[in-house]
C-alpha cells in the first residue's frame, strides 16, 4: 500500500520553526495539569452521564425477560418510568458536562492564544522578514482555526467518547462475557488501518499548513507590491508563483484526502459488522438456551450504542491530528532564538558607538561589512549614499531594530541588544516611512509609549510637528477616531502623528530613515527645523535623501558598499573633493529647492 501511495509533501520554504511531537505532548500535558480542576469535573460529569446512559438497554433488557416470564402491567411501568428517569438524567448530566468541557476547552484556548501574540510581539523582526508575514499570518488565522475546534470540541468530545466506550465495554460484559466477542473481531482492522493512518498523518498536515503558508504569503507579497510589479511587468512571474503555490497546496491536500480516503471506508465498513455478529450469534445462543432474550437485547443496543463513540473518536483523531500539526505551528513561534538578552546593566551616557559591526539579512550575504562609527551625545549626523549602499540598515542597527551578526552598538558601553525593548526606546528610536494607524481615536495612536501624558503634553507634541492646526480643526479634536473604519488620514498626516508620538517617547537619540520624505518638500523643510527645535540638544541620525539635511548637520558619514567611505563636517568633505563633494556639486547645482531624488 506504502509503495504506491503517494508521499508527503516537503514543508516549506523558509518558514518559521515547527515545535517537534513531543514538546506538542509536553505542553499538552501542561494545559491539562494547569485547568486540572475543569478537566476533572468534565471527567466526573461526563463518566455519570455514560453511566446513567448504560441503564436503559439493561433495563429493555430486563423488561423483556419479565415481559416473557408472564410480569405484571405494574412492574412494567415501573421499569419505563426508570428507563424514562436514566434518560432524563443523562440529559441534565451531559448538559453540566458540555458546559464544563465548554469551559475548560475555551479557557485552553484563551491561553494558547494569549501565549501566541506575546510570542509574536517578541519575535526578532529580522526573522519574521524572513519568514514573511504570509507564514505568520497563516499561523494567526488558519492554525488558531483549526486549534480552537480540536480545543472546544475535539478535546472534550473525545473524551466522552473513551469515557462511553470503556463503560459500555464493561456494560457489555455485565451481560455477559461472550457478548464482547463481536466487538473484539473489528479491533484488528481497526487498530491497522488507524496506525497506518497516524503515521502519514502528521507530516501530511504539517505540509498542507505549510503549502497553504507559502501560498498566502506569495499573494500577501502580490498584492502589497502590486504597483511595483506593474511598473516592472512582472505580472506573468507573480502569476506563475501563485500558479506553482496553488499546484503544491492541491498536492498536499490531495495528499491527505488520500489518507482520508483509505481510513474512512475502511473504519466505517467496520462499524456493521459487531451489530449483525451479536444478533446472528445471540439468535444462536437463544436457540440453544445459552442466552436469554433479554441479554441478546441489552447486548445488541449496547453494540449500537458504543459504534457512535467509536466513530467519534476515529473522527476526532483525524481533526485532532489537524489540530496538533496546528499547535506544532503556534509552539514553534517560540522556538525562534530571541536576538536580545536583557542584561540588567545601564547605560553610563548617551553617546552611541558602533564597534566592526556586520550585518547580513541572509546567512553569507553579508551587506555590512566592518562600520565602526563613534556619534556622541547631542550630535547631528546625516547619512548619505547611492540606492542599497546600507544606510537603512545601518539606522536600523544603530536603532537597536536588529542585533548585528558581528560587532556591536552600544550607547552608554551597554550593547543594544542588552536592554529591554521598553528602556531601548527610552533611548533612542527610528522613525522612517512605516507609519502604522492603530484602530482608535488620535490620543490613543499618541500616547502609546506614554500612557501617562496629559492633552497639554500631547498639544506640544503636535505644535512641534506642525500637526496641532488640522488636528484641532478635527470635529472632535484629539478624539476623534482613525484607523480601519475612523477618519482617514492622509500619509503626511500619519507620518506626523509618527512624529509627534517619537517626541512623546522622548529618547536622546533619534534615527531618522526618509522621515519627512512622504510630505511636501516646502512642508518638509518647514517641519525638518520645527522638529529641529525640539530636538535640540538630542542625538540625531538622519538618513538623509535631500543635501541640505547632510549640509545642516555636524557631520555626514557617506555610506558605500556597506562600509562608511568618507565621515566629516560638510566644509571637510567639500573640501576633499570626494564622493560628497561629488553628490553635492551635482545637488547644488540643481537648485536646494528640489529633491535630490
Ligand atoms: P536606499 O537608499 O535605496 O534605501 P540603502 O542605502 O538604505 O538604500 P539598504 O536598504 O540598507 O540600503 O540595503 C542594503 C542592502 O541590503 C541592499 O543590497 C538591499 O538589497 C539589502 N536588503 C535590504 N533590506 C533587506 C531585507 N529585508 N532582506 C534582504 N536584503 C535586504
């Protein structure tokens, strides 16, 4: 069967890491001991509901056997109002059951997701750039999914369904030993085709979560690069991505549906047979005095009775799988490294210093090679250099955004990466062309890392911005909504918010990466020196895309080929007639009005 089956697709790509079967079992097994008390209540309640269950065929039974014996009308309605009273019983049991197994299954789930954003916030951006937010948006959307139905139902619904099936076991053998004969001829089939299926399982849905994970971050990349890759004519290459993603993930679904496909005929063709067993055995049995009438009954509505667990169960191992592959995913979000280590040491002073600092985005592709750079307390310094020379990603090292892959940027002796995110951006930030809009009013996106400014704080914090006009000018001022479904911001309007919200965070040192370039270059200039005013006597590392920026500040560092070529005031760089001097004639000569772009 092995040999002509078809096999498991490979996982993909580059995803984020995968937590192994045994650590899925050791947090399982921590989930249950933690919510012990819910889960043993779900236990007890469902146990007596199966039990209250099992009286009735054993009382049908009974009736039957009395019923044939010659019984009184009166002992027969006793024993119906019994059989009506287990019945009743059961119902309120299982009704208490369903609302304990509700609450440990939910209460499960709040913690796993809990969990899994405080992971994802933790996560080192550079990996989740890596990985691509199509792998982490999968994870977040299509794995909880899955998760929450094996944690609310499957969890608890296989539960009741061994509960049931051990006590109708033993039920049956009450009856008599003979009668568990039927059921024991379909355990082999069973347990082969169930084992086959386990193998295969696992890896196969794993695979399936991954090829869906490569195909929502391909059309994730799509859509946010749409005008990049019309302007480029790249439309057939996405196509055939997107093409070549949906081929793999039909294979790994078929793959499964494979699996399915043998184990459902098979376990379901097993269910008939222990019914039909019972009442050709029993009819054998009565006939030869062996049973009564009574027993082939309660034997034959036990085997009927115990086939709805059994399935449930069959049923349940199979979503339960899906489910697990799914936690494997949400576990694996922790296995990825931390790239900072809180070292509990302060900085003694606010000067910045980058040591032989490398940095690849990619292992052996490095675009960092060996910056040393020395940026004292209150300094101002630009940035300048060709497209791709690695002027971002030295701001965003020397941002404390990434850790570097050799080296180190310490401020105040302390290397970055040593200090908690919470004090690293008391410290200094970046601010750059990504400004999120969080869903709330203008106060809520201001005084995130500020809980506690006053209006007054806020007011300052957009004069100094040029914000606070328009913003006032809002119908409801500071609270007015913006986001996904408030007030639509224009992208000057975000970037100032972004501004004001940096001036709100107060660091000393401040990375600026194209930050005013979204706004217009007249507005741009006017909120560079409103901004300038503010930041007097901080730090300031701009990453400067007009010459005039570089022409305004203490010193220029020109960043080539991952490496500071030339670092100097404006005057000592003209004067040397480089790579500066160059930029700058050719700026110059085009007028300081316009853009160097
Ligand atoms: P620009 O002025 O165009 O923004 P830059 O000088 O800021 O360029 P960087 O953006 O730092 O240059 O890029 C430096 C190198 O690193 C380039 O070769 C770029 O392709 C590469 N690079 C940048 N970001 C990534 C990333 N997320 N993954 C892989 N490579 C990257």
């Amino acid at each position: 069967m092995a040999a002509a089956s078809p096999s498991p697709p490979a996982t993909g790509r580059h995803a984020l890491p995968v937590a192994d079967f045994p650590d899925v079992r050791r947090y399982a097994a921590q989930v249950a001991r933690r919510r012990g008390r819910d889960l043993g209540l779900t236990v007890v309640l469902f146990a007596l509901a199966a039990i209250a269950g099992l009286f009735g065929p054993r009382l049908f039974g009974a009736l039957i056997d009395d019923v044939q014996r010659g019984s009184t009308a009166g002992h027969v309605d006793v024993i119906v109002a019994l059989i009506a009273l287990f019945l009743v019983l059961q119902t309120v049991l299982t009704r208490y059951a369903q609302l304990a197994a509700g609450r440990f299954g939910e209460g499960v789930l709040a913690e796993l997701r809990e969990n899994f954003v405080g992971r994802v916030l933790e996560l080192p951006l550079s990996v989740v750039e890596r990985a691509g937010s199509g792998d982490l948006l999968s994870r977040s959307s299509r794995d909880v999914d899955a998760l929450s139905k094996a944690a609310r139902f499957g969890v608890p619904t296989t539960l009741v369904a061994i509960i049931t099936t051990v006590l109708t076991v033993l039920a049956l053998a009450l009856v008599s030993p003979w009668a568990m004969v039927p059921l024991l001829v379909i355990v082999p089939p069973i347990w082969v085709v169930l084992r086959w299926y386990l193998k295969r399982a696992p890896a196969g849905y794993l695979a399936e979560g991954a090829r869906y994970a490569d195909l929502t971050d391909g059309l994730t990349e799509t859509v946010d690069g749409a005008r990049t890759i019309e302007a480029l004519g790249l439309q057939r290459r996405r196509l055939e991505r997107t093409d070549e993603d949906i081929r793999r993930q039909y294979a790994a679904e078929r793959y499964t549906l494979y699996l399915r496909c043998v184990f459902w005929p098979t376990a379901e063709s097993c269910y008939i047979v222990p019914v039909a067993l019972t009442l050709l055995l029993g009819g054998l049995g009565y006939v030869h005095g062996w049973f009564s009438l009574g027993q082939v009954t309660a034997a034959t509505l036990y085997m009927q009775q115990i086939m709805g667990p059994i399935d449930e169960m069959l049923a349940w191992a199979d979503e339960l799988q899906v489910g697990g592959a799914s936690l494997a995913r949400l576990l694996g979000v922790a296995g990825v490294p931390a790239d900072r280590q809180a070292s509990g040491a302060r900085p003694d002073g606010e000067d910045l210093e980058a040591a032989d600092v490398r940095y690849s985005y990619v292992p052996g592709r490095e675009v960092l090679h060996g910056v040393a750079l020395s940026v004292r307390a209150g300094e101002r310094l630009a940035m300048v250099g060709p497209s791709g020379a690695g002027k971002s990603t030295l701001g965003r090292l020397l941002a404390g955004i990434h850790g570097p892959t050799a080296g180190s940027v310490a401020v105040g002796g302390v290397p970055l990466v040593e200090l908690p995110l919470g004090d690293l951006r008391g410290q200094v930030a970046l601010v750059n062309q990504e400004h999120h809009v969080f869903a709330g009013t203008i106060r809520e996106n201001l005084v995130l890392p500020r809980p506690d400014a006053t209006d007054a704080h806020i007011r300052d914090a957009l004069s100094a911005v040029d914000a606070l006009a328009w913003v006032e000018a809002l119908p409801q001022g500071l609270q007015t909504p913006v986001g996904a479904e408030g007030h639509t911001l224009s992208p000057a309007q975000a970037q100032q918010l972004a501004l004001a919200r940096l001036v709100l965070a107060d660091p000393h040192t401040l990375v600026l990466d194209e930050a005013t370039s979204l706004i217009d270059p007249r507005a741009a200039r006017h909120l560079e020196r409103s901004l300038a005013a503010v930041l007097e006597g901080r730090t300031v590392i701009a990453i400067a895309h007009r010459l005039h920026t570089a022409h305004d500040a203490d010193r220029v560092a020109v960043v080539e080929n991952g490496m500071i070529a030339e670092l100097g005031s404006h005057e000592e760089l003209v004067a040397t007639g480089g790579a500066y001097a160059g930029l700058w004639e050719s700026w110059h000569g085009r007028g300081s009005a316009t853009s160097d772009r």
